[in-house]
C-alpha cells in the first residue's frame, strides 16, 4: 500500500527538478521571494515614501499603471498607487507573491489591483542561465513586446534588473569568473529586452526604473557610505551617479546605460537608501523617462564566453 504513494512522490519531486532544471532563472527569483523577512514592511517605510513621492508627478488620477517584478510588493506603496490609479496590474515571475499583496490591501482597492504572472525576459533569461549551466552558446531573444493589458500611463520597473540573471548564476553554482563572463555577454542586451519592453507598454506615458546600483555589506565596501553618497547625490545627482558608476556593482544590469544604447534621455532622477536586511542596505536609482522610444528593438547576440 505504501509503494504508490512512494512512487507518486518520485514522480512529482522528479517533474518538479524538471521544472526548474528549465527555468533556472524564474525559480531564482522564486525563491528569494519565500524568504522575506517578517519586518521588511516597517523597515522599508521611507523607501516607499520615496518612491511615492517619485511617480506621483508621473500617475494622472484614475490613471491606468503596472509593476514589473513586483514580487512581495513590500517596497511599494500600494495602497496609495492603487487609491490614485483606476487599475493597478502586478507583474512578476511569482504570481502567489503577488496574491499575497494584493489580499493586504482593503476589498475596495483589491478591486483595481490585478496580477498577471509573467516572465518579462519571455525565456530569455532561463536560457542564459542554462547556457551557463550547459556550457553552450545561449540562443538570441525576439523582439521587444509590449505588457498585456496596455497601454499604461505609468510602468514601474521595480529592483528586477540586478535580478535577471545573478541569481540563476549563483544558485546554479556558476565559477565567478563564468558568471562575470556572461553577466558582461548578456546583461547589457537582456536589460535592453526587458526596458524596451517596458516603453513599449507606455507609449504616452512613462517609465520608472528602479535599480539597487550599490550595495553596502560586511565585507564589501565602497569609496564613501551610503549616507554620504546621499549628501552628495542631493546637491547634484547626476555627478555622483557618474562617480557610483565606478563602484563595485551590478552595472551589466543598468537601466539608465539601456536607455542611451535605446536613445532615451531621462526625465528625472531621484536616489535613495534601501535598508534592505539589518546589514545590508542598497542604493536605489529611480529614473524616469517618457514610455516612447526610438528604437523599440532589443536583440540579444548568440555568442558565448569561453
């Protein structure tokens, strides 16, 4: 009597290893999403201040916007995005992430909030990773596509793009060098994809693109503090968003050098200081541009690093 239920096990730990052995960069970003911390939400007020305090220029009231890797939506505010907004779409990787913010908010709000599961590189990234894995050129990505459910007034880029491909890599236990190699491959073309994207679902309206550019932890350290980098920033941002860009960081990943390669000067720029665990706190670049681009194609080069 025990053997079936032994063999239904086998069967779904084996189709569920499949899974992932596919989707190596989707479940990366899964599973980072199931260890949040409990405080997160206290922790983070003043980044979701900030950020509010960003777009709010940028969302008409009864506007029509969307989240792109809204995850647990801890450093959004929500609550306010969705009082303002008509309808507020969540897309991310993880739907039951998002599900799970949505049910925090009150039932009259939930009604303008929708959650779409979406994978915003449509493979690219997974296949990225495995060609990590397998040793094996990655293949090239399509075109850009605008978000379901379009156009939008707003479109938020929420802190994916250092997630991309960092985390498949190191889970997937990638040599460092392996890893830097392709992050430097295929990085800069994979945010190109993903913020082409991203304009194309905002034809006249905008983008925000948000981007934790440096981080502060044991053992790595940077030139200056984050505090003092911020003192810096408000004075003149773009001269010390030129200095960070020096830094120890995930620059194969930045939206602000895609939007160049793509022809799109910003709008405005904001910085901030994201507390993300009780050691580790992150600088965040918001950049906000118009949703039209020049060039709306992203194309990702075959080639592989050795």
């Amino acid at each position: 009597m025990r053997a079936a239920p032994a063999r239904i096990r086998d069967r779904v730990t084996a189709a569920h290893a499949q899974r992932v052995a596919a989707h190596p960069a989707c479940w990366a970003n899964v599973r980072r999403n199931a260890h949040a911390e409990p405080d997160r939400p206290r922790r983070w007020r003043a980044a979701r201040d900030a950020l509010w305090a960003h777009v709010l220029p940028y969302l008409p009231a009864g506007g029509r916007m969307a989240v792109v890797g809204a995850g647990n939506a801890d450093d959004l505010p929500l609550t306010r995005l969705a009082r303002r907004a008509a309808h507020v779409a969540l897309f991310d990787l993880d739907a039951h992430a998002a599900r799970s913010a949505r049910r925090r908010e009150p039932l009259r709000l939930r009604r303008r909030i929708a959650v779409v599961e979406l994978d915003i590189t449509a493979g690219a990234a997974d296949a990225i990773a495995a060609a990590a894995r397998d040793r094996v050129p990655a293949p090239p990505a399509g075109c850009a596509a605008a978000l379901p459910g379009g156009p939008y007034d707003l479109v938020i880029g929420d802190l994916l793009y250092s997630q991309l491909l960092y985390p498949a890599l190191r889970d997937l236990a990638i040599p460092e060098p392996r890893q830097r190699a392709f992050l430097a491959r295929y990085g800069p073309a994979l945010t190109d994809l993903v913020v082409a994207r991203l304009h194309a679902s905002a034809p006249r309206g905008h983008v925000t693109h948000l981007h934790d550019m440096l981080g502060w932890w044991p053992g790595h350290r940077q030139p200056l503090g984050a505090a003092e980098l911020l003192e810096r920033g408000a004075a003149d941002p773009h001269a010390a968003l030129a200095a960070a860009g020096h830094w120890p960081g995930p620059h194969d990943t930045d939206p602000r050098a895609a939007l160049r390669r793509l022809g799109r000067a910003p709008d405005a720029t904001a910085l901030w200081a994201w507390p993300f665990s009780a050691d580790v706190t992150y600088l965040v670049c918001a950049t906000t541009a118009p949703g039209a681009l020049d060039n709306q194609g992203a194309n990702l080069n075959s080639g592989a690093p050795s």
